[in-house]
C-alpha cells in the first residue's frame, strides 16, 4: 500500500541515512523489516561500521544516473526506467526502503539519498523510523511528528510492530 516513510539512520551525531520509501510504512510494513534486521546482532555490528563510508549523493549525480538509464528533464519515468534504475541502483529507489539498511551493511550502499527535509511533510510523510545507532534506539515518528522512542531490544520484539499498529489504531 502507498504509505510513504522514511528510514533514518543516525551515527555519531549525525544523519547518514534518510531514504524516503513510497510503500508500506506503518509498523507492520516497514517497521517490521528494521524490527528483523535488528533481530541479528551481527547486522549492528556491520552497519555500524560501514554506515562510516556512507555518503549523500548530490542531486545532480543522481539525475545523471537516472538520465544515464533513459530519463528525461520531465521528472517522470516509465516502468522500464524506474526497474532498471530499482537493479542497478536499489538504494537510491523510493521502493527500498528500510531493507537499505541490508544493502550498507553489506557495503552495497556507499551512496544515498538525503531526504531528511521529507520528515517535514506532516501530510504526506506518514511514519518515519529514525534509527540511532549510539544510542541503540528506535524513533517512531507519525504525520512527522516523534510517538514514541523503542531501545533496539524492546523493537526488536517478534510482536513489537503488531502491539505498535494496534495501539495507533487505538485498540
């Protein structure tokens, strides 16, 4: 479902992810693949240190990766250009998500997108998971705003995104 989001990734005082997702942002959907991916230790301790060599990438080196692949000036894109760009370049697709995590931890991601300034958008950014890795702490943000703030282990819970949906559902 079109639910966007984003994933944040914060180390060392500093924001060094904010990948904006198009898709399946509430707990269930994108919390669950960061709930999973932090289930391992072992992805911590690799994210950790590759989320080091990680940088933005700058507009306009990523427009020529999309003009490089059959874009135009338009800012739009057909379903041919969008699943070529999705394979060659998944950390820099809107349908990646928090699995971006997944591509950095295994060096796969040297460059991102920053799309920290979406977290603004209180209409359109409807969850936001802002991971701090110091820290060892979740943030759940709703219509952009901070909910509720998780330790690593406590979001990590098999049923922790279930009991989250539920209680912003109210029930």
């Amino acid at each position: 479902m079109g639910t966007r989001n984003l994933t944040i990734v914060k180390s060392k005082g500093k924001v060094k992810v904010a990948q904006y997702c198009q898709w399946d942002g509430y707990p269930t959907g994108q919390g669950e693949t960061i709930s999973n991916f932090l289930r391992d230790k072992k992805n911590i301790e690799k994210l950790n240190t590759e989320i080091q060599t990680v940088e933005f990438i700058s507009h306009e080196e990523e427009n020529k990766l999309w003009h490089g692949l059959g874009a135009d000036d338009s800012g739009l894109v057909n379903m041919e250009v969008s699943d070529k760009f999705k394979e060659k370049y998944p950390e820099l697709h809107r349908d990646t998500g928090a699995k971006v995590l997944s591509l950095i931890a295994t060096g796969k991601a040297k460059k991102v997108a920053n799309e920290i300034d979406f977290l603004k958008d209180k209409l359109f950014c409807e969850y936001a998971y802002e991971i701090e890795l110091d820290k060892k702490t979740v943030a759940v943000y709703v219509g952009g705003k901070k909910y509720k703030t998780y330790k690593f282990s406590d979001f990590a819970k098999k049923t922790a995104m279930k009991k989250l949906e539920k209680e912003l559902k109210g029930e």
